[in-house]
C-alpha cells in the first residue's frame, strides 16, 4: 500500500517535542524517500482494462458503482484540509480542553463521544481526516501522551461504522441491495453498530486506564487567524453533516462543502493551508482504484473467496461470512473485499450484514485494511506522530476478533 502523501501543514499547538507518545523529532529524522507505489498501481490497472482482463461492460459497470466513493474521499479531503487552514482543528481542541476541566478521564471520554458521532454521522473517512489532528492536537496542548487518543479514534473510526448507511462507503454500496430485499438498514444494524462500540470503549478503557489518569493544565489556545472564516467553516461543517443525515448524496454534499469552503478561504485572501497540487490525496485514491480494478478483473481470487464464505443463514454460516471478509479486507482493502464477496450475500440481508461486519468493524490488523485507516495513518504523520505497524497490529489482534464476535451475536440475537 502507498506510503503517505506529501507532508502537509500540521495542526497548530501540533509540532515535533511536545510531548511523549512517539513524536517524531524533525530535526534528526531524514526526509524518508517516498515510494511510487501510486504509479505501479496505476500501471496495473492500465494493464488489466488495456488487456481485456477486466471487460469493458464490467470497466464501466465498476465506475459508475465506486467513482462517487473516490469522488467522496477526494472532496472530503479539501474540506479537511481547508478546515485545518481555518483553523477549525485548534478551536475544537481548545473547546474540548475547556470541557474536560482537567481531568485526563474526561478529555477520553470526550474523544470517545466525538470519534463515535462523528464516524456515526460524518463517515469513518470523515473522522479519520477531520478529528486526528484535533485529538493529537489535544492531547499535546495538555500534555498528554497522543498515541493512545489517536489509536482510539481509529479505533472508532472502523468498529463505529455500522451505525447509518453513510457511516462507511461499505454500507452505501450495500444500501441498496438491502433497500431491494425489503429490508431496513438501521432495523437490522442498530444492534451490531452497538455491540462493536459497546466492546471498543471497554477494551481500550481497560488498556489506557493508565495513561488516562491524572490531571492536567490546559495551555493557552492560539487564537484563529480569521474569526470570520473559522464561522463559515463550522458552519460549512454543520450544514455538510445535516446534508449526510437526511440522505444528500455523500458525494456532492462533500463537493459541494469543498467548493464552499475554497470560495470563501480565496474571498477572505487567506493563504491555502498547502499546495493546490496537494489538496486531494491523489496518489492514495489511485491505488485505491487500482485495487477495485485488479479485484475485479481477479475473477478466481472473487470465485475463491466465495467459496471460502459459504452458505446459509445459521450463526455458524454467518460468522464464518464476517471472518472471511475480515481476513479479506485486512489482506487487501476492505472495499475490494467488499465488492469481491457481495456475490456470495446473494442478496440476503442477514448475509449482507455479516458481510458489512467483517468488512466494516474487523479491518484493524493492517494500515491498509481500511481507507479510514490510510487516511488516519496518514494524518498522523503528517502532525508529526509516528505509529509503528507493529502498534496498529497489537491493536487489532485484540480488538479485531473481538467487536466482529459480538456484533455477529448481536445480529443473531435482534434478528
């Protein structure tokens, strides 16, 4: 998978020696050579449409159903990066500083809530670009350990999006599919959504009780560069999350919300927070499309995995769907996972359901397994905070197993 974008602006109060955590220091640390893993993948692709490995019928059948996915991501990304600009990112810290009084319990519990409504409302992608540099953020202004806030909030941004079908581009692609069975989506995901947050809140309580004890006093918070523009950007924010909650295509609302927000940063002559150049991640989204194209074209590999899920509708045959999938989107992408063993749900919803659990709340073991978790990943280097893989791994082996068990027996026992 590709090694991150460009190093963009951090988050104010954000910078290198300020505080514990695994920091990076910048100033003894070489610029690491990036990989063009985003050109090899596009070759691949290339290749596989040239080639006729993937037809035609099924080139143009795969964009019209992931194109608005990766035109999502895309305009979610400059509403992040424009945001950051606005300084929205320092005032939410300060706010979150000010709420918690001091008690390091608290501020967690506030990034718990946070993490969870925001993956709930605004997607998991959302979370991952918009609430990372706050949470590190937060965590240094108060002289917190940030790892530990910024493993929770990927942590949430995976096992929390079941919860609204705009929550994870998984649950749109399957929306329909379940609209079409006759089936309502928050009828039959409310209870596993639950169960899977239910058990990251404990298991996470359990391993940082420690470093979520104690006190702390509060720095003083830099003040924003343009009260104005800080306004309109909430704003901008608010009416983006109303616009997912009513049903507004994600897409356009995210591209309308960037198209917004770059007017008003211009109008207001306010500088871009990085190169245009740099405001889409674009070498992510490649490969990410290069992955859907490789997966489908990847006939035997689809026929294989089918047949690794089975079939039926009992609690061992939708457990054994939900592992497959979690194993599949940890070794590839939960996306192509995803589209690779729709087939095998044949349109049931409990198989549909199990099939967004495996692909939904278990992608935890591999910094690939979800886009939300490149995304985090990638936010966290760039604010300067360096995660080793071995630390997301550890995370998942216990979490991963866990959230997957309990929300498949939370489908069984509300279905």
């Amino acid at each position: 998978m590709p090694q991150s974008e460009p190093s963009r602006g951090a988050e104010p109060g954000a910078g290198p020696g300020a505080g514990p955590g695994g920091e990076v220091d910048v100033a003894s640390s070489p610029p690491r050579r990036a990989r063009p893993w985003w050109a090899l993948a596009l070759v691949a692709a290339v290749v596989t449409i040239a080639t006729g490995w993937l037809p035609r019928a099924d080139t143009v059948a795969l964009a019209e159903r992931t194109g608005p996915i990766l035109l999502f991501v895309a305009a979610l990304t400059v509403v992040a990066e424009l945001c950051a600009g606005a300084g929205l990112f320092a005032a939410a810290a300060a706010l979150a500083a000010r709420l918690a009084r001091g008690r390091r319990w608290a501020l967690w519990a506030l990034v718990i809530v946070l993490a969870t409504v925001s993956t709930a409302v605004l997607s998991l992608d959302t979370t991952a670009v918009l609430l990372t540099p706050v949470v590190i953020a937060l965590a240094r202004r108060t002289g917190t350990s940030p790892l530990p806030f910024a493993l929770a909030v990927v942590a949430l941004a995976n096992t929390a999006s079941l919860v609204l079908p705009v929550s994870n581009l998984t649950n749109l692609l399957a929306d329909h599919a379940l609209m079409v069975a006759g089936a309502s989506y928050l009828a039959l995901m409310w209870a596993p959504a639950l169960a899977a947050i239910l058990v990251t809140v404990v298991v996470l309580g359990l391993r940082d009780r420690r470093a979520i004890g104690g006190r702390y006093v509060t720095a003083p918070a830099p003040g924003a560069p343009d009260e104005t523009l800080l306004r309109i950007t909430a704003a901008v924010v608010a009416v983006m999350a109303v616009a997912f909650v009513v049903g507004v295509e994600p897409a356009l609302a995210a591209l309308a919300a960037a198209v917004v927000l770059l007017v008003a940063t211009l109008a207001r002559r306010r500088p871009l927070p990085v190169p245009v150049g740099d405001l889409v991640p674009w070498r992510t989204l490649v490969v990410v499309a290069a992955l859907f194209v490789v997966i489908a074209a990847a006939h035997q590999i689809g026929d294989a995995l089918q047949v690794a899920a089975g079939t039926g509708h009992g609690p061992l045959d939708l457990l054994r769907l939900a592992a497959v999938a979690a194993l599949a989107s940890n070794a590839v992408n939960n996306l192509p996972a995803f589209l690779a063993l729709d087939p095998a749900t044949t349109g049931d919803p409990l198989r549909i359901a199990a099939l967004l659990i495996g692909s939904g709340v278990a992608p935890l073991l591999t910094p690939w397994g979800s886009l939300a978790t490149v995304l985090w990943w990638q936010r966290c280097r760039q604010a300067l905070l360096d995660v080793p893989v071995w630390t997301i791994v550890r995370q998942g082996l216990v979490l991963a197993p866990l959230a997957l068990l309990a929300s498949v027996g939370a489908l069984l026992l509300a279905g």
